[in-house]
C-alpha cells in the first residue's frame, strides 16, 4: 500500500495532464517501500526453501490476472471516485464496503503492526534508551498523524525516488549473494539446504504480499497524459519487474543465511544485508529501513483516510469521516481513524515479534479476499454492461477471471504453513473481517436502505454507440 498515489492524484489539474508512464510505473510499484516486503521474502525462503520460488511464480500469475481486472476496470470508468467504485457499480454497496475494508483498512490494522515492530527492533538496536515498551511505534504514528493533518506530506515528496532506491537494493544485494561475492556467505551448504524439507501451496499467500498494490495506480487515470497506453503497461510491468528483483533477492538469502534463521530471525533482512554487505553496513541499511517504514506508515496515513472520505461522500460510511479542516482541508477524522487501526494491531499482538508471521499472513488473506470481490466485479460488468468502452480489455474471458478467483480462494484456505499458525491467522482474520461484513450489512440495509448487492448506476460508465 505504500506509493505516491495519493500525494499525485491531489495535484494541479494542469499539471496532472502530464503524468507519464514514469510516473505511473512508480506509483504501481507498491510496497517495496516497506520492510514488510523483505521480511516476507526472507521468512518464506526460511519456511519453504525452493518450494517457495514455485509459490513467488503463482502468486505472480495471480497478482498479474487482478491488475489487468482492475486496469480494464480503471479505464472503463474513469471518473470513478474510488477503488469501491468498480465493486459498487457492478454488485452493489455492501461487495463495495467489503472490498475497501478488506482490501485497506484491515491491513492496516495487521500490515502496518508489522512495519512497526521492526522499526522498534531496528531503534531499540541502534538507540538502546530506557524507554517504554512500543515508544517508538507509539511515537512514529503520532508524528506521522500529525503530519497528515497539517497536510505536510514530506515523505510523499521523495516516494518515487525511494521506491527506486529500494528496488535497486534489492537487485543489488540479490546479485551480490548469487553470484558469491558476499561479505559473508554461508560455509559448505549453500543452496542445497533449500532443497530439503520443501513447501508450497501453504506459503503462497505469504508470497502474494510481495505483489500486492499496483491497483494504487488507477486513481491517477485522470491525470494521465496516455492512460489507455500507460496503465497496464505501468501495472504489468512494474510487478514484472518486482517478480524479478524479488526473485533474485530471495535466491540469494539461500546462499548466506541458514533457512532456520529466517524462517526464526526477528530482522531477517537485516541479517542478509550484513551478511552480503558486511557489519559496516548495518547503519545504512537502518537508516533505509527506517525510511522505508515511514514512508509506508505516510502513504497509508495519506491515502486510505481519502478513500473513507470518498465512501462518506458516497453515503457508504458514517458522513464523520468526510468531514475536513476548516484552514488546512484535510479529512481529520478518517485520519485518525486510520491512524489507530495500527495500534489496535500492536495492542492486539502485543508488539510481539513472534506476531509478524501470522499478522502478515492476515493482512494477505484480507486482501486477497478484495482482490476476489474486484474479480467478481470485472466478471459482472462485463455480463451487465457489454457495450460499455473498454480502452483494455482482460484477456481470455471468461477463463481467466475465474481461475483468478478459484486459485485466490484455494490460496486463503491453504494460507496458514504451519497448524500452530493457523488459530491465530483464523481468528484475526475472521474477527475482524466478520465485524466489518455485520456491520456493512447493517449500514447497507438500514441507512442506506438499499438492497445489499444492488448495483448503483454511475455516470462514469459509458456505453458504445
């Protein structure tokens, strides 16, 4: 969830006409930006070795079937004032609420933990204050809330430059521990190690967190200056780019660092950087984590309060959230909100490390689960609206739609790699997706007073003469 989305779909009309496809293949890139995503590489290699390659490879494939459902569906509806749009438009406004909870503000509250209980390793580490538990976490939110508020996205100013800077990270750690130049490379074993004991199918959701996020991309649609050209190619071809720098990544964490420890280490990758880049690097690659955290915690604080600002507008939540700042006009209460799903998380995990593994693996089924509800969407369109102007069109209808959400939902039921996990993973997940889904159900039903999965008409959708 972490791009530069929300920062530019706020900019000048008359710039806005010039975004190119640069600028859209930043913002697609998602959260590379984040430690979350090395974390999430290295402790899948731990768990699955070269069974969690094959497991990269599927959730590829599928990350590449949901970006073309959502770049068809950008495209077809371009004035479409958020993600829940297309849900909303095709089956109704309860699919619609679920999507963006499920797909946003749900990681938010099991993702964003995550980042933090690794900055608060990473600080404690190189800061070793006598402080209290979760001060850092504690403070990093509140900085960055306020910040928000006051509409100083500092951050978001560098986002595209950091997102690149991260993936060359990547590259260049990956080559460097492949090709055995590492500072450090682990004696005897290497690689066969990660032919023993082999998983696959149970760390593909771990693996579908690596692609998660290019649909960011499609709010800028109408700033584009060629969206019908540079969408999917920005959507494509950023997650054929992060499938390789990830690739290589991972391949080499098998070459440096034995599969038990980041399967178990608390910084896995902070392990592998010191192994390939040496000890003296451990206060460059803080200082990136660092950054890369806070440009996570500052994207989310930026862009999901907005699309509960835009679903307030649309009546589909509670008309508080689009309520704005007299001087500084930015949505307070959606801010704040979304500021203390993160701190839900931790209470609930207790900024415990141990937590990482399963609070990921849940934010990944909830968002897999919105990218099913996107499917749906596409699928129904396509039925409801076959006239309608479809610059791109999704491949191999209907095929491919519905192997998409057959293997998706294949995936959520495998999600957990180990039975010890799968309690925890179970009951975040259903608790919190099972309230949202009661309590959208209640708001549809009952303040809405609209059918649960009626369609709502919208004058974004055109139909071909």
């Amino acid at each position: 969830m972490s791009d530069s989305s929300a920062t530019l779909a706020r900019a000048p009309a008359g710039r806005a006409q010039g975004l190119r496809f640069r600028v859209l293949f930043a913002a697609s890139i998602g959260v590379i930006v984040a430690q979350l995503g090395m974390v999430t590489l290295m402790q899948g290699v731990g768990i699955g070795g070269w069974g969690f390659i094959a497991a990269m490879f599927i959730a590829f494939a599928l990350a590449l079937t949901n970006a073309m459902a959502y770049a068809e569906m950008a495209l077809m509806m371009p004035g479409a004032r958020s993600l829940s749009s297309y849900a909303e438009a095709a089956v109704g406004n309860f699919p619609a609420i679920l999507l963006v909870f499920a797909g946003y503000v749900t990681p938010a509250i099991f993702g964003l933990p995550v980042e933090l209980i690794l900055a608060d390793q990473i600080l404690r580490d190189a800061l070793p204050l006598p402080l209290p538990p979760l001060f850092w976490p504690v403070a990093l939110v509140v900085v960055f809330t306020w910040l928000n508020i006051l509409g100083a996205d500092v951050f978001a100013k560098v986002q595209t430059t950091l997102s690149f800077v991260v993936l060359a990270f990547l590259l260049v750690v990956g080559l460097i521990a492949v090709s055995g130049n590492a500072a450090a490379p682990m004696a005897g074993a290497a690689w066969s190690q990660m032919g023993q004991g082999t998983v696959v199918l149970s760390v593909v959701a771990l693996a579908f967190w690596v692609f998660v996020g290019s649909e960011f991309v499609t709010p800028l649609v109408p700033e584009a200056a060629d969206a019908r050209r540079d969408l999917p190619r920005a959507m494509i071809g950023s997650l054929v780019v992060i499938f390789l720098a990830q690739l290589l990544f991972a391949a080499g964490a098998g070459a440096v660092i034995p599969r038990q420890t980041l399967a178990t280490s608390p910084a896995p990758h902070l392990d592998y950087a010191l192994a390939v880049l040496g000890p003296s690097a451990k206060v460059g690659f803080a200082v990136l984590a660092l950054l890369a955290s806070a440009s996570l915690l500052n994207s989310v604080l930026a862009a999901v309060p907005r699309m509960l600002q835009g679903m307030a507008e649309n009546g589909q939540v509670h008309s508080v959230f689009k309520w704005l700042h007299p001087r500084l006009g930015t949505p307070v209460v959606a801010i704040v909100f979304v500021a203390c799903l993160p701190l839900l998380g931790l209470a609930w995990s207790g900024g415990d490390p141990a937590a990482i593994l399963p609070l990921t693996i849940s934010a990944s089924v909830a968002w897999i689960l919105a990218y099913v509800v996107a499917q749906i969407s596409l699928m129904v369109l396509r039925q409801r609206h076959p006239r309608a102007s479809r610059p791109f069109r999704a491949p191999w209808y209907p095929l491919l739609p519905l192997l998409a959400v057959a293997g998706m939902v294949f995936v959520v039921s495998q999600s957990s790699p180990a039975p010890e996990l799968t309690g925890q993973i179970v009951r975040y997940t259903g608790v919190v997706l099972g309230l949202f889904a009661v309590v959208g159900a209640i708001w549809v039903k009952w303040v809405m007073k609209r059918g649960l999965f009626e369609p709502v008409a919208t004058g974004s959708l055109q139909e071909r003469s």
